[in-house]
C-alpha cells in the first residue's frame, strides 16, 4: 500500500515538473546554441545572392551564437582571429586578384570550413578536388525536386563523407560532401525545397548534437473588428481545452476602402467580450499591424508597410497620396544625389511605420490587449522597417522578406533565431503554411509540410489558422499535430520579450508574467479617438454643446427671475 502511495507520488511528481522542464528549454533559447564563432563569407551583390546570405544567416544563428556576415570585399584575414568556422558562399568565380588574394588567405586557417555555391570552388581547401562538368538532378537524398538543381559532376578524395547523394536518371551526384574539417554544399541556392536536406545537413557538418523536440506554435490569424466574435471563440477555446497556447494574431482597426469608414475592436463590444475571456484564459496578442491595409484595399487583403502596387518601401506618409516609382541610380548627376534622395525616402519611411507601429501598441494596451510580438501583414517589410520595429519589439512571428526592391523574394527558415536583418529580434519562424481552401486538399498539403519540417531536428512546427473557417479544418489539423513525436508547444510567457514605445512597457521576464506600465498622455488618446472615430466625436460634441447651451439658458433665465423678484421687492419698500 505504501509502495502505491509513493508511486502515484512519483508519477504526479513527473506529471507536473514535465511541463516545466520543457518550457525551461524554450526559455533559454541561447542556451541551446553552440558557442563556437562562425564567419558567413559571402561574395556578389544579386538578389538571388543576398536572399541565401540572408536564410544561412537566419539558420545558423539558430544553431550558434556568434555570427558574423561578411562581403567578401569588406574580409580581412584578422577577421578569422577568434573565429572556430568560416562558411563561404558564391555561386560566382572570382576575377579581381585582390578577392583570389583573399581567399587564398584562408589557406592557414584550421577550423571548420564549408563551402556553398560553385563559387566556393576557388576555396584552396578544394585543391585536391576535381570539379567537372554541370548536370541536373531531380531527386537529392530521398526527395523528389519541383523543379530540377544545376550542380556539378565532382571527384571527391577517397576518405571524403557523402552526406547526401542526387540524381540524375541513374547517375549519383555527391551534393553534400564532408571531409574531416572541410565540407561542401553542390547547389545554387539553398532556400529552396533543397533547404530541408541542408539544414539538416548542418549537424553532421559541424559535429552538432541533435535537439530532442520540435518547437510548435499555432497562431488564429487576422483577427480584426469585422471578424465573426462566435468563431474566434469557438477556435480559440478548442485550443486551450486542448491544452494549446493560444496566439491571436489581431489587427486594430478595420478600414473599408470603399466608404472609408472605420471600425475599432472597442467598437465592436462582443469581440472585445471575446478576446478578454481568450486572453483571462491564457491567449496571446500578436500585434498584426494597425489597419493591414495600404492604398484603397480593404483590412486584412491589403498589405501596411509595402507598397504592393509599386512593388516598393511606402514613400508616403498618406497612403491615399499619389505615388511615383522610387528613382534609379543612373537618373541622378552623382551617387550623392541618389543616397540623399533614397536618406528622404527613409526618413518617411520611418516615420509612418513608428507611427503605425506606435498606435497599434497603445490601442490594443488601452483595449486590455496588450501585444507581446509583432507580425508584419503578408510578411512584407523592408530592412528599414525591420529595424524600426525592432525599437518596438522583440519577437516576430512570421516569415521574412529579404529584398527591398521584391516583396515576394521571402524565406521561411526552419528555427527559432536572431538574423541579422531584424536587428536583435527574436523569428518565430513560420514553416507549415495554413489552411488554404484554394488547394484541393489543403490538410494533405500540411501533413506533407510536417514531413519535410521533421525531417530536420530541432526545426520548428509553426502554422496558422482563419477563425472564419470554424472547426471543420482546425479539428484535423491539431489531430496531425498530435502525432509529432516530441512537439514542444511554445509559451511565450516563459522567454524574455519586451515591447515599448514612449508611453507603454509590456515585458515578459520569463517567469509566466506579463507586466504592462501604461501611461498614456490624454492628448494623445484624444487624438487618436478624433482620427478613428470622428463622426462620433462630432456627434458628442453636438451633444455637449447643446447641453452646454441648455445649461447657460436655464442660467440666464434664473438670473432674470431673481433680478425681477429682487426689483419687485425694492418697489414695495
């Protein structure tokens, strides 16, 4: 009897430290990463170039905590100092001397090195290597590619690691290749499908050990004040009974185009109801923008800090003003005049998101909802605008768009990380897609996303889901979340963020709480209210007014009566 007792102890001893344990290991983020300093080594100024310096720089600074990203132009050999890898990519050959000089350097150095790219191959650590001619594969490892990879034919050495074969018809081709301290990655481009097997390819590189779980999150996407209070109930509620955190990712204010009126989430008194029972429950706010909406386009469709029609950063601080494309380099008399004209663009540029950013913050801390990350509308954003938001916030959900010239040049990289493009915020990365009811089978295509995101240790599950869809899809999506072996589901509340602006600090030190001091000045609440509600503002006025006239009446007619019951009094003295 006493062996029971001490049993069902220990088994609700397990029961409740279990939780906690696995939330601790989301809670030390850095504490997870190898601390060895790595040297990402780039060369080439393409778009194409740039957005795959960008996903090895989001992926590797969610494996190690030192990583520095470097034109090769701007490389000097003292950089490799204290540095244990350098991993160089290019997928162009080098003609200047001064850059062969360069990579020559590298020669001395006895850390680890990868290349990636068929511009790598001037790395002196391939010497023995033979390089051949371009082939095509339409399979690496055991998946099957959209669309067939250029890659080259190569002779390895004898004791060299093929981590990963390709195929082309019967032919193997090596495309990832280990030899002791020196590897290589035979692609073009690694943020494509290809970046499941590398990734994946990381920990065998670099001699990492593999994570035991897979962070998840599941977010209810586009919450706005038209959305319907009844189905973001039931979705959200199905989650935490579930035992499911809850982010709701909410828009402020919904704006409709064609008659310009606007509605705030404290306008709409049942899906404030809503959102203080999800929130008393345990939701998150996930701050998704202000309106969500640029130009004429209706809240929720429309993008908020890109101009989508122009393809362009917002270059106005009205976003009904007429636009003009940005203007090229080559229609100024000298690169001074260009880099004053783009230092004016910026300058609006960051005005209006710090304004956006800014009334979204107070807005939804005034409402009792008070943010604890920030996603951008369609993922789209700037340099700039990720900077500027990085003074605001310290976490983002989301993918990231990687180009200041092309929205849709996006990456969605695999793990929870600091990139240097966000400035020291926090990507909870987003890697599953969501239910999309445009696709034949939508669930399939999730569960064929959970297979390739799996396949890579450590990467995290992250999704999202439109409350207006109902139950009919969420129930099976959850159901196939479920099956993951080791899902760790995600609580913010247990890592350190913060979010602020002049008159409002939210933080989460990382112990469950979340502190808000708000104190924001009545000037600018008023302010606020006149821009988002004027119409009824003039209505109250007419109505304070009017009483004000009413009052001033009954007054003067008080006063009247007194002086002539005071005259009557005098003349019968």
């Amino acid at each position: 009897m006493i062996y029971r007792k001490h049993l069902w102890l220990l088994v609700i001893i397990i029961f409740f430290l279990q939780p906690t344990t696995i939330l601790s290991l989301e809670s030390n983020f850095s504490d997870q990463r190898d601390e060895r300093k790595v040297s990402l080594i780039y060369y080439g100024l393409d778009q194409e170039t740039a957005a795959n310096v960008h996903f090895l720089d989001s992926i590797l600074s969610g494996l190690f905590e030192e990583v520095e990203v470097i034109e090769l132009k701007q490389f000097e050999l003292g950089h490799l100092d204290h540095q244990d890898i350098v991993i160089y990519y290019s997928v162009h050959q080098l003609s200047q001397q001064a850059d062969i000089q360069k990579i020559q350097n590298l020669r001395t150095f006895t850390g680890f090195v990868l290349g990636i790219g068929p511009g790598a191959t001037d790395l002196p650590q391939y010497e023995q290597w033979s390089f051949l001619s371009e082939n095509k594969v339409h399979k690496i490892e055991e998946k099957y590619l959209d669309f067939p990879v250029t890659v080259l034919n190569i002779d390895i050495p004898n004791e060299a690691e093929v981590i990963a074969y390709g195929e082309s018809l019967d032919i193997q081709v090596p495309i990832i290749i280990k030899d002791g301290r020196t590897s290589f990655i035979n692609l073009d481009s690694v943020r494509t499908e290809v970046k499941f097997s590398v990734t994946r390819s990381l920990y065998q590189i670099f001699d990492l050990p593999t994570p035991a779980f897979h962070p998840a999150y599941l977010r209810l996407e586009d919450i706005s004040p038209v959305a319907d209070p009844d189905l973001v109930l039931e979705t959200g509620m199905f989650l935490i009974e579930k035992g499911i955190p809850v982010y709701l990712a909410v828009i402020p204010v919904y704006l409709n185009p064609e008659t310009g009126e606007e509605i705030t989430i404290e306008d709409t008194p049942e899906l404030k109801k809503v959102l203080e029972h999800l929130v008393n429950n345990g939701a998150y706010i996930i701050s998704h923008g202000y309106t969500h909406t640029y130009r004429y386009s209706e809240t929720g469709e429309g993008f908020e800090f890109w101009d989508s029609v122009a393809n362009q950063p917002i270059t106005t601080l009205n976003q009904y003003d007429p636009v003009e494309e940005i203007k090229q380099p080559s229609e100024f008399a000298n690169l001074q005049e260009y880099e004053t004209y783009i230092h004016s663009l910026k300058q609006v540029e960051t005005e209006y998101t710090q304004l956006k950013l800014t009334n979204s913050i107070h807005s939804l801390t005034k409402w009792g909802f008070p943010p604890v990350a920030f996603e951008a509308p369609h993922y789209t954003m700037s340099s700039n605008g990720y900077k500027i938001t990085s003074e605001y916030f310290s976490a983002l959900f989301g993918q990231l768009q990687v180009s200041d010239q092309d929205w849709r040049v996006m990456i969605s990289p695999l793990f929870i990380s600091q990139p240097s493009i966000l400035d020291g915020m926090t990507l909870y990365p987003e890697t599953i897609g969501f239910v999309d009811l445009e696709s034949s089978n939508p669930i399939e295509d999730i569960e064929n996303a959970i297979q390739d995101v799996t396949s890579v240790p450590g990467a995290v599950i992250g999704g999202f889901y439109h409350p207006y869809l109902g139950l009919e899809y969420l129930e099976e999506l959850v159901h196939l979340l479920e099956q993951i072996p080791n899902l760790q589901w995600i609580e913010l509340n247990q890592t350190k963020q913060h979010v602020e602006t002049e008159f409002v600090q939210i933080s989460l030190p990382g112990d469950g709480q979340i502190q808000v001091i708000e104190n924001i000045p009545w000037q600018i609440q008023w302010k606020n209210t006149w821009k988002n509600n004027s119409f009824e503002v003039v209505l109250w006025g007419v109505v304070i007014l009017t009483t004000l006239f009413v009052l001033l009446f009954t007054l003067y007619i008080f006063t009247m009566r007194f002086h002539y019951r005071k005259r009557l009094f005098k003349e019968r003295l």
